[in-house]
C-alpha cells in the first residue's frame, strides 16, 4: 500500500490489476472506508486485520465487488443505477445480456469461475453528493457509459480523481456488454477531462500524474479508432457476426476465448446502434449497412 495523501492509501492488486483484480483506495480517517475491494488475496488478509466501516464500489462489476462478502460489518454505498446489478446475480446477467448471442452458459460459467456473490447494497448515492469520511470528502462523479451507475470520485483539496474503469489503459474503453452506452462513455470522458485532476488513480494502470489531459484524449480516441473499422468494414453489408469475426474490438492478431469472442459480438452492436442512432448506418434485418 502506498500513501497518497496523509489519509488515502494506494491498494495495488497483483497481477498489474489486470481480471479479476483491480487497483483500490483505502480511506483512513473517522470512517475508515475502502474503494472497490478486487484488490487480490494478500492485500484482503492484511485488511482483514482492521476495521472497514464503508466500502464504496465505483459499479457493479464483478472484478470491482468481488471481496465484498468478507467485510459482512461494512455498509456498502453505490450509484442506485447500479446497485441492482451488485444485489442480485440474476439482475447482473441481465445487465450483461448472456441471453443475446447464445451467452447464456457463458454467463453462469463466467460467474462460476471467479466465485462471484452477490452483495448488499446498504445506501445509493446521486451524481454531485459529498461523500464525508471525517477530513476526507470525495465528490461523486457520474461517470456513465461502461455501466449505467458507473462512477469516478475527486478529492478538491488534491485534484485527486479515482477514475475506476475511466482506466487510461491502451486497450481503450470498454463497452462490451447490454448495460453499456458509447455516447454517455465519451461524455464521461470529456467530464474527466474539465475536471483538469492532478492525479488520477486508474482501476487497472494504478497511479497516473503526468500527461493527464493527453492520456484522456488517447483514451477517448480509441472510441473512434475502433468506429472508423467499423464503418470501413459497412462499405460491404454486414451482420454482427460477420462483424464479429475481424476481431476489431480485441485485435485480430489475438485468439479469443469463447467469453471474448461473446464480448467482440456485443462491443460491435454497440458501436453499431450507436451508428444507427447517428444515422450513419441502417439495418434491414440482421444486416447492417451504410446510408
């Protein structure tokens, strides 16, 4: 764990933070309180040591929630768009949408593998409120688009911002699921941006202070980057399968396990309703095609 503040503390996962894990915050001040809790195994003993009083979870995904259940004493606080997909693994099926695509054994193996729980979800913040740990206040930030309730967190005094899956990372932004929404991803991104943070804590690239404002706008061009395929690949009608199958998404040069392949199909239906949505495409059953 590493000091960022006086009373923030840095909780690196293993592994680079890459699935199932990610990076976290701990709060040390009158509430003692932790930001997502995927933060591997280690790190789970020494905190187990000591008491939680609040877990804050950025959204409802499952390498964000994963250690929750061991903190039974801890009230857990998330957006109310995305508490129902922490409550209930039903609902956070449904939120991904293994019921499209032939996905529906994907998604109880995906849940199976990693042992995912359902988790409480004691209190439902709002988008602006003022979270008060004693010293400590961290301002909401609803930052939708990856989900629906996914939210980043600033600390005024330091121009601090825990980004969570805002990530900064080279694969870019992911939106690879039912709940996803590209528009409200870009502008989350460009809400990021006018914060003008001094620091960014990324759930998956850790600590990020130099060249922040130029790594938000790389982030955000990899939106387009992977749009342009897209509309390069409409210049013959497609399906989304067809689509699928030139790996714009993961990199064509990579070989997909059957959950990424899934996850490569519903990635390109979102940028393809979206490209509905802008009239840029149309659709004639399952085929898409130019205007």
């Amino acid at each position: 764990m590493i000091n960022i503040t006086e009373r923030i503390r840095f909780i690196e996962a293993p592994n680079k933070a890459r699935f199932p894990y990610c990076n976290c915050l701990l709060i040390e001040d009158c509430k003692r309180a932790l930001l997502d809790t995927s933060f591997g195994q280690e790190n789970l003993q020494e905190l187990l040591k000591t008491t939680v009083d609040i877990i804050v979870n950025t959204h409802f995904h499952e390498d964000h929630i994963l250690n929750n259940r061991y903190f039974p004493e801890a009230e857990v606080w998330m957006h109310a768009q995305d508490a129902a997909g922490a409550r209930s693994l039903d609902t956070f099926l449904q939120y991904y949408g293994f019921t499209e695509f032939g996905g529906e054994k994907l998604g109880q193996e995906f849940i199976d593998s990693i042992d995912l729980h359902a988790s409480p979800v004691h209190y439902e913040f709002e988008d602006g409120e003022i979270l008060d740990f004693g010293h400590v206040k961290l301002r909401v930030i609803h930052t939708p688009g990856h989900t629906p309730g996914h939210c980043a967190f600033y600390e005024e005094k330091t121009g601090l911002l825990f980004s969570a899956d805002i990530d900064l990372s080279g694969f870019g932004p992911w939106y690879a699921h039912r709940c996803s929404n590209i528009d409200d991803f870009i502008l989350s991104i460009q809400k990021c941006m006018e914060l003008k943070p001094q620091i960014i804590v990324s759930s998956h690239k850790g600590i990020v202070n130099n060249d922040i404002q130029a790594r938000l706008i790389s982030y955000l061009e990899v939106i387009y980057r992977k749009e342009e395929q897209i509309i390069k690949a409409l210049q013959s009608p497609q399906t989304i399968l067809q689509m699928a199958d030139l790996q714009i998404i993961y990199g064509e040069n990579n070989t997909l396990t059957p959950l990424l392949i899934w996850f490569e199909k519903m990635a390109v239906n979102q940028h393809l309703q979206r490209l509905l949505k802008h009239n840029v495409v149309e659709q004639s059953g399952e085929i898409f095609y130019l205007k």
